[in-house]
C-alpha cells in the first residue's frame, strides 16, 4: 500500500493587531534594513524611515485596508543569503508559521499599517490582502518578509534569522 500525501488546504486566522509605538516601528525597521538586506538596496528602503505616517500606526484590533502605500519599495527586497530561508506556498500558510514562530508577537508593516501581530495573523493579512509585509520578532536577529508576487502567484515568506549564519 501506497504512502497518501494531503495538501495542507489554506486557512486564514482571525487578526487581532496590537498597537505599536513610532519608537518599536523605527528600532525594528532600521534593524531589518541594516541586517537582513544586502547593501546595494538599502538606501531606497530609507523613506521608510524619513516618510513614515502617523497614519499607518493601527488601534488595537483594527485592520487597515486602505492610504498611501510604499508597497513597491518592496520590490527591492534582497536578503543577505546566509541570515533568509524561502518558505514557499504551503510552508508559508498561517498554520505552518504557527508551528514555527507560536503566539510570539513583533512589530509588523506593509506599506499601509503598523502593529503587532503573529506570524499566522501576518501571513493571513499578506495573503488574503495581496501585500507583502515585514513581521520583526527581534530586532536585526529575526523576522519574515512576506512576499506575495501577484504576477507569478507564488506566496512566500523569507524567514530571516541571524542564527542561520552562525
């Protein structure tokens, strides 16, 4: 008799952000730029840092869906190779993340809000809202970069880890 393999079907978690202050926002992001991103890109995520909005900092439990947004800044993502790990479609669901990453909440941003969240409740957000986002659970040491290419359809989350490199 033959070993069965079932797809991992997808299924989106309830999202419940909390607020996060300017201060996290910037501690977390500055981080992911200087550690996570190869050199040649990170001057064009800077106005991430210089242009941020009051706007994009969330209440508590509420999603934004709307606003400017700095989404192809995105498109510039280059990870240093020894820090990231691709995860790609069923390894990037929320369920898969959860297995990872727990109930760990970071500082989360994708062009339009600023919170935190989980790593099931990132990977819902990005997925069911077409966006890629960052999720920071330690500053510069580790965090996700979720990228959702529309063109391809490929859904993936860039799990970064200082650890990786060591």
């Amino acid at each position: 008799m033959g070993t069965e393999t079932h797809a991992i079907s997808y299924k989106s978690v309830p999202v419940e952000p909390y607020s996060c202050t300017m201060k996290e926002y910037d501690l977390h992001l500055k981080a992911f730029i200087e550690d996570f991103l190869e050199a040649d890109v990170r001057g064009r995520w800077q106005p991430l840092l210089t242009r941020r909005r009051a706007s994009w900092f969330v209440p508590p439990n509420n999603i934004k869906l709307g606003g400017q947004c700095y989404g192809p800044l995105f498109d510039w993502f280059s990870p240093k190779d020894e820090y990231s790990k691709l995860a790609i479609g069923e390894e990037a669901y929320p369920s898969a993340l959860a297995g990872l990453y727990g109930a760990a909440r970071g500082v989360y941003f994708d062009g339009f809000m600023a919170c935190k969240v989980t790593a099931a409740e990132g990977a819902s957000v990005t997925i069911d809202h077409h966006r890629n986002g960052i999720l920071s659970f330690v500053p510069g040491r580790k965090a996700i970069f979720f990228d959702q290419d529309l063109e391809s359809g490929i859904k993936g989350a860039w799990l970064l880890d200082r650890k990786m490199g060591s």
